[in-house]
C-alpha cells in the first residue's frame, strides 16, 4: 500500500526518485567557532542519501540570524567549505539535497547574536524560552527593524544563495515558517508595522516576495521552495486568528505566480494546535492544494500508509518525514520492503557528538529490528 511513495516525481527543475523527502531536522551538531557543517554532519546526510530529497537543518543567512546553539551557517568561506563536504557526499551516495536558509528574528537572544539585541518587523517580546551558552534564558524585546535594515536582510539572503550554489546544492527552500522572522512579518500579532510592511496582506508579504525576487538572482525560480506552518499556535508567540488562513491563502496565491520548485506544508501535529480555536484548519494540504500552482510536499506525524494515501488522493506529490529520517537512515528502504521503523532517541536530538545522530543501525532484514510496523 505504499508504492506510491516509491514512484518518481518532478518538483520544478529537481528530478527525485521517490516521493520520500527528509525534512529540516534542527541537530546541532555545528560545533566550531566558524558556525561550519562538519565532517560528522557529511556522515549523516550521505547515510539518508536514499530520500528523494533531502531539505537540510536550517542554515542560518548571517550572525544576527541564529537562534540556536551550534546550527550552521551559509554566510562564510568556511561554512561554502564545510557544506560543498556534505553536499558532495550526497551526490556521491546518488542523493539530492537543498539548503533550508534560515533567520531567526525574534525568537534569539542576545547571548546567540554576539551582544546584539534580536530583529523582527515590531518591537514585541515573543515571551519564549531559547537555548544559551549559559542554559535557558528568556527572550528580550526586539530590535525593530527599519526599512534600510530590511533591505540589509535581503541582501543576506542574496549572498546566502549564492552561496549554496558555490557548495554544491541541488536549489533552496525558504523557511518562511515556525515562528521565525517571515512568519513574524506575516502574523499580525508580531507585525504591527504602519509601513509598507505592516497592514495589508500585500504588505505583511512584501519582505518575503522581496527576499525571494533577491533568492532568485542567484538561484533559478525552479529550484527554490517555500515553507509554511498555518497552523502554528501557542508556540514563539504566535497565534492563529481570523486573519491567518486568509493571510496565508494570500500568500499562497501570489507565490503561485512563480514557478517555484515546491511549497512544503505543516500538518496539524498536535491537538491542542486547534484546541478551542474556530479558525484553524484540520487538513492544511486540502485548504492549500486548489491554491498552489506549484508542486505540493505535505509533513507532518504521517507514516508511511497514511502519507501513501495523501499522494493517491491527490493532496500532495510528496511526504516529507522528520523523525523517522533520525532513526531510519535507510527509511526508503524500510518502506519498500514493509520492515518495521526504528524509534528515535529524543535524548540525543540536540545533544552534539556521534552518539544518536550517525550510529543508528540499518534494518535487519525479515523485519527483525524493534520498532513500529513500517506500513503504520
């Protein structure tokens, strides 16, 4: 019942030979003073060359971007070095693989920019809990960004395109997600600018379609893809309200005059997404679907059969997986042949080293290996 996950597709300009793709998993395992992927990391992607694409852990576009300890960046010489490493053993393992660029925004702290306070579109304190080199800390108010500042993370962003491009990488994806610094200048309760980015639906979109245009000078339109988490709730400081589906459509809609590579959605994962909230949608992918013109990569707590049949309905041309990808580096494989799937160590997710990033084992064939069925 899964062999529909197993077939080709064509996402704009990226040929994949299967509908498996990996998601952006957050590892933290950048751990040098260059913010620079590591031969470890190599290691890891080539281990899960098998998906159909792999959209790599979030890269930061610059210093002032990060959020998070030990995530790498895409800014300078030795970070072009460090992923082209990756990237190449990739390829050599017959994969594909596009860069997630990433800012933060807000949801950082000053400790994680060297001393600089955070950015967003308004100055409004997400009241959230970051990771530090001094352990856990609240976040700060921000630093609003003026227009010329704007522009200056624009530019990063160009510079971060071309980027991937010298090290290697098959396109970009757009973190337009999660709470991060697009999505704040999309939601109304974290953008209150009286600008050409405030207001309007047009204008709240403006700083992504002006990041994109920038993107695509470097990198062609058919190999970029977006993000979008709709149905973000009670999480950094975001909420869903009457104005986010409408929002979102929005922007789904004048994406779609573009042609892009893909745009990647988040299900619903967790009930309390929705929990006494009228404006949230039970299935993103069937809102977002007639809209997008663009090819259409669905994630989100799916398993194999569920996402088999997501594709069969027509809801999507791909699934891409998050934490089955951590446990099972041969997941293709394990989908193929019905083996059971390995559980993931939460312990390790973030943890640094080898243990519980590269030393997860390959399937035993038969099924033997403990884990959930594989067809769940």
């Amino acid at each position: 019942m899964t062999h529909s996950l197993l077939t080709p597709c064509r996402l704009g300009a990226l040929e994949l030979k299967n509908r498996v793709v990996m998601a952006p998993l957050t590892r933290c395992r950048a751990d040098n003073p260059e913010a620079a992927p590591t031969p470890l990391m190599a290691t890891y992607y080539a281990q899960r060359a098998g998906a159909g694409l792999i959209v790599s852990e979030g890269t930061i576009v610059s210093p002032r971007g990060r959020g998070y300890l030990n995530s790498p960046g895409i800014w300078s010489a030795a970070q072009v070095g460090g992923w082209h490493r990756v990237t190449d053993a990739v390829h050599a393992a017959g994969g594909r693989i596009v860069c997630q660029l990433w800012h933060c925004g807000r949801i950082s702290h000053p400790q994680l920019t060297s001393g600089q306070i955070p950015v967003a579109p308004s100055a409004i304190n997400p009241e959230w809990r970051v990771q530090t080199p001094d352990g856990p800390m609240q976040t700060v108010t921000p630093h609003a960004l003026s227009r010329s500042e704007i522009h200056q993370i624009v530019e990063q962003f160009g510079v971060a395109a071309e980027n991937t491009m010298q090290a290697g990488f098959d396109g970009v994806e757009l973190h337009s997600s999660n709470g991060y610094l697009f999505h704040q200048f999309f939601s109304r309760c974290s953008n209150q600018r009286e600008d050409e980015y405030g207001g309007s639906h047009e204008n709240r979109a403006r700083f992504f379609f002006e990041v994109l245009n920038e993107v695509a000078r470097h990198v062609p339109m058919e190999r970029i893809g977006f993000r979008l988490n709709p149905m973000l709730n009670r999480f950094h400081g975001i909420a869903v309200d009457a104005d986010t589906v409408p929002m979102w459509s929005y922007l789904v809609q004048e994406a779609s005059r573009f042609p892009l590579a893909y745009l990647h959605l988040t299900e619903v994962v967790h009930p309390r997404q929705l929990l006494d909230n009228p404006h949230g949608l039970s299935d993103v992918a069937a809102h977002f679907r007639p809209l997008a013109a663009m090819p259409l990569i669905d994630n989100g707590a799916l398993y194999p059969f569920k996402a088999a049949r997501r594709i069969e309905e027509g809801l999507c041309d791909a699934v891409a997986f998050g934490q089955a990808w951590i446990a099972n580096p041969d997941l293709v494989e394990r989908i193929a042949n019905g083996w059971p799937l390995a559980p993931a160590d939460p312990t390790t997710f973030y943890s640094g080293g080898a243990s519980g990033y590269i030393d997860y084992p390959r399937s035993i064939k038969m099924g033997k290996t403990a884990g959930t069925s594989a067809l769940a």
